[in-house]
C-alpha cells in the first residue's frame, strides 16, 4: 500500500478499510453514511504547559541545601548507605514503571 502525503483529508473508513462499506453501498445507507467525527482543542492545554515550563524555568534544578548537607555528612563521616532501603525502592520504582505499560 502506497502511503499518500499529499495531505488531503481520505473519505470515510471502517474498522476494516473498505471505503465502499462506509460510503453505504451495498449495505443499508441510512445506517453506514452517518459520519462521526472527533475534535481536540489542545490551546488551553498549550497555554497551561506554557506557564508551567516558564514556573519551572525559574527553579533551580539541584536543591543546593540538601547537596550541602550531603557533603557535609559526607566529610565528617556521618552520612552512610542503606544499601537494602536503596534497593527496595529501586525495585519498586522499576514495579510501578512496568505496572504503568500495560
């Protein structure tokens, strides 16, 4: 099948692709010619993503604090890894992302 990029709208489609049960013929064409058609106003979505990305633009992205606060700990020996605490959130965060695909 040749794939058209002209960018004209096709004619009415069934589930199964055939054109001529969708225009009616050779079945009842008071049922099959209805056509039903779906719209998306993305605008208002756009405008609001728009004014998030500016909200966020303006955050740092490390919290230097938190990354003061590590180091710190870090050099006078008080900061140690939970390894097992490390993965079972791993896990479960890798739970929940193969959980969210299907």
């Amino acid at each position: 099948m040749k794939i058209d990029n002209t960018g004209k709208p096709l004619g009415a489609v069934n589930a199964r692709g055939d054109a001529r049960a969708a225009k009616g013929e050779g079945r009842d064409s008071a049922a099959s010619t209805e056509v039903q058609s779906d719209s998306v106003d993305i605008k208002s979505f756009s405008a609001r993503l728009a004014t998030l990305e500016a909200a966020l633009s303006t955050q740092p992205a490390v919290d230097e604090a938190k990354v003061a606060e590590i180091r710190k700990a870090i050099s006078e020996g008080r900061f140690s890894v939970q390894a097992e605490a490390i993965a079972d959130r791993l896990i479960a965060s890798v739970k929940e992302l193969l959980s969210d695909k299907h």
